[in-house]
C-alpha cells in the first residue's frame, strides 16, 4: 500500500492535468460450494502506462449482503494494437460482512486482462484471482469491466497564479442521517425489523441538468450494528424538490438484504444548508422500508478543464492512507487480541490549521473481518505535531460497539509525508474502549474554487 501511495504522489507532484478514470467491474467469485457476486467501483490516477487509486468491493449477488471491501489498486495499462491494451494489476485492502469466512478480512486480488479503449468509453474482460488472508476463500474467475475515462485539473503544489482558461464542474458533499421504518419485515434471525438509524455522506456531481451520486452509510442507532450501504444514482432538481433513483449493495447487522442488492427512491428538499427528506428503500425479497432523514450540504464550484478565463481561489485538500491497531479490543466473546484496520481518510483545510475529514476503515488482520467503520472529525495541526477528533458508526467482526455510536481522539507527529499517532477509540454504548495506534502516508493537494 505504501508503494501505491508513494507512486501516486511522485509522479502527480507537478501535474495540473491529470488522465482519469472510473471503473466499474462485475465478478463472480465462488467457496464452499457458493458464489458470490462483487461489484468494483473504483477512481484511477493514471500516468503514462502505470496506473493507481481507491477501489471499493461490495456483494450484490449470492447470501452475503452486506459483505465490503475497500482498498488501493495498482495497475499497468500498455497499448497492445489499434484500440486494445493490456490491463493487468493487483488490489490489496480489508473487509468482509454478511457471515461470509472472510477469516481477518485482508484481501488481495491479481488480474489480467484486454481492455478495448472506444473514446471516452473502454470495455474489457479479464482473469482474476480473489483471496483472503486466513479463509477458505480464494477462487479463481472472469471479471467484466467498463471504465469511464477523463481529464481533470489537480495541483500538487499550491498554484503560482490563480487565474487561466478553465471549465467548471459543481460537486456537493452532504453528510446525512437517515432513520428507517421498516414495513412488515423480518430480519435474518425471522424476527420482526425494528427501526434503526445510519450516519453518512453523499458525494454528487452535476451534469447538464442531473447529479450523478455516491452515497456511503453505516448504522450508529438500533440494535443494527454493523449495517452498511453503498450507492450510486442520479439526481434531478424539479423546484421546489430534488428526487434521486439510488441503486448499489447493503446490508449486515441482521438487517435481511440477501445477496446484497438494494434500491432507494428519495425526494428532498432544496434548500441551501438543511434538507430534510424522505424515500422508500428495498432489498429483492428481503427489507423493505419507508425513511426520512436530514442531509447537510456545502457545494463547491471547482475548475476543471475548458476555454472559458477563470479566476479561482486554491483549495487544498489533504489524503490519508494508514494502518491503525486496536491494541486491546472488547469483542463480544471476551477475546481481546489486538485488531488491525485499514484507514482511507479524505480532508479539506478550513485554514492553515483546521482540517474537516470523513474517514472510513475496515479489519484486515486480528480475527475480525467484517468489521468496519466510518467517522467524521476534525484535526488540528500545529507545526509537525497534530490532534484530532472523530465521531461515527461501526459495528462486524464481533466487536463489542453497541448499537454502533464511536467517537475516537489521538495525537500524533508528521514527518514529510509519513505520520504516527496515538489515540482512544471507545464505543458510546457498548463495552469497546482501546487505546490505538497508527502509522501512515499522508499528502496534500489543491483544487481550484470559483466563486
């Protein structure tokens, strides 16, 4: 992972223009006489051949709703004739759910393949071989893949001047909370589903007169511990409401999505800050509910490429990739060996100092796959030194959260783009309470905002 990470930053520190993509690929991998089918969605950074960047792994297909993996992947795409390339590469990251013997939850994944690059467009097929650490899974099978492909505009230093011939692209970020209500259903142990709330965010683009959307929750309220969900959709404003069509995989926490497949229909109101909503939600013969929620928006218009004169103000950002151990974990079978997470965490500065971030993670050694968490917070830095402080959901593997609710603090050095800290993460109603320590890479980087 670090040698992911060090290449991404390397090779993009002086870039403006930066070749992109967005995957989406479909396999189906098979253990112990089952199958289960995965979903990628990953965002690639390219740079001549080579490429690397975040990819996500969620069931929707089999018994396994609810199983999630995320992680970074590496790759090489080298022309072979015409339009065809190789496409060969290798994922590393943690996860696990929906009971599945993910054993603790670290994956890995090798491909190779041909993708067919038709302008915007490529279309491929490859060989992949999925395993993970301690588990009887490890199967071998063909992945469908359709990539996305783009330019946009990143600074890796803070740009010298503010001005140039640039587009604009609005892209909102909404943390939520969401309550559900739901109808007449059962919940994987057959008994009656009670309600049961979730804390996330949403990350939508617009386009022409759509958004298009990911959304990302997990539950931190009723007796669902663990439950996650992973959608993308489209949005349309149609004053005075926006509706969305979501679609993508959940489940976990005894909550009954099957193999992991689920639709949302929501409408919200439009307002500039507070948005109440409410929506209906379903799994194929499993959950069905009725939800409202709360979402809270802050849009941002960002350059990217274009011909029109633009002034624009640097906004940095920072990314964070890191290891962190619970050195003594409450689990729910008194068992308190330590438990290793993988850290993705995405922040923008508010000044110099103030950093507001969305931090998600998942166990990839310790016996605990499956468990995973996702958190908002702030940090504070001063010099080489800084302090954060978080609060979230998190619930699988066993672990001891109650109903989900987390907050964790901890201090910590950097030194250039690697850091350490240490901290306490503690569970508000469950027995989970560990001391934490972590070790990672961090990088800065700078968007341009137009008023």
């Amino acid at each position: 992972m670090r040698f992911f990470l060090f290449f991404l930053f390397t090779f993009f520190s002086y870039a403006q223009i930066t070749n992109n993509s967005l995957r989406i690929s479909y396999q189906n991998i098979h253990f112990n006489l089952e199958h289960l089918g995965l979903l990628e969605t990953s965002y690639f950074f390219h740079y001549k051949y080579f490429y690397t960047g975040i990819s996500v792994y969620s069931a929707i297909y089999g018994k396994r709703g609810g199983f999630f993996v995320g992680g970074i992947t590496g790759g090489l795409q080298y022309p072979l004739f015409k339009k065809y390339y190789l496409d060969s590469g290798i994922f590393i990251g943690g996860g696990g759910g929906g009971h599945a013997p993910q054993g603790s939850g670290f994956m890995s994944k090798f491909y190779t393949g041909v993708l067919f690059k038709d302008n915007k467009f490529s279309y491929g097929i490859n060989i992949n071989n999925i395993q993970f650490k301690d588990s009887p899974i490890n199967s071998t099978q063909i992945g469908l893949i359709l990539d996305y492909n783009f330019q946009d505009i990143f600074f890796f230093k803070k740009p010298i001047k503010n001005y140039g011939y640039y587009g604009i692209e609005k892209i909102t970020f909404s943390p939520f909370i969401i309550n559900y209500f739901p109808i007449n259903s059962k919940n994987t142990s057959n008994e009656k589903q009670k309600n049961f709330s979730i804390l996330g965010a949403e990350i939508s683009k617009k386009y022409k007169n759509y958004s298009f959307l990911i959304s990302a929750g997990g539950a931190f309220a009723g007796n669902s511990d663990g439950y996650a969900e992973y959608l993308i959709g489209i949005s349309k404003k149609i004053h005075p409401l926006i509706f969305k069509f979501l679609i993508g995989a959940a489940g976990g926490g005894k909550v009954k999505t099957n193999g992991g497949f689920i639709y949302k229909i929501q409408a919200q109101t439009n307002f500039k800050f507070i948005n109440p909503s409410l929506g209906f939600m379903q799994a194929p013969n499993g959950i069905k509910a009725f939800y409202g929620g709360i979402y809270f928006h802050k849009s941002f218009n960002l350059i990217t490429l274009g011909k029109k004169k633009l002034y624009f103000k640097p906004q940095k950002f920072n990314f964070k990739i890191y290891s962190e151990s619970y050195l003594s974990p409450q689990r729910k079978n008194n068992d308190n060996k330590r438990l290793d997470v993988l850290n993705l965490e995405f922040g923008i500065y508010k000044n110099k100092n103030i950093i507001l971030f969305l931090n998600t993670a998942a166990a990839y050694n310790g016996k605990s796959g499956g468990y995973a968490v996702g958190m908002f917070g702030a940090e504070y830095k001063f010099k080489n030194i800084f302090t954060k402080i978080s609060i979230g959901a998190a619930g699988g593997g066993n672990l001891d959260v109650g109903g989900g609710l987390i907050a964790k603090s901890e201090v910590g050095f950097n030194y250039k783009n690697l850091f350490f800290s240490i901290g306490r993460i503690k569970a508000i109603n469950g027995k989970l309470n560990s001391t934490i320590f972590s070790l990672g890479i961090n990088f800065d980087f700078y968007k341009g905002i137009v008023k």
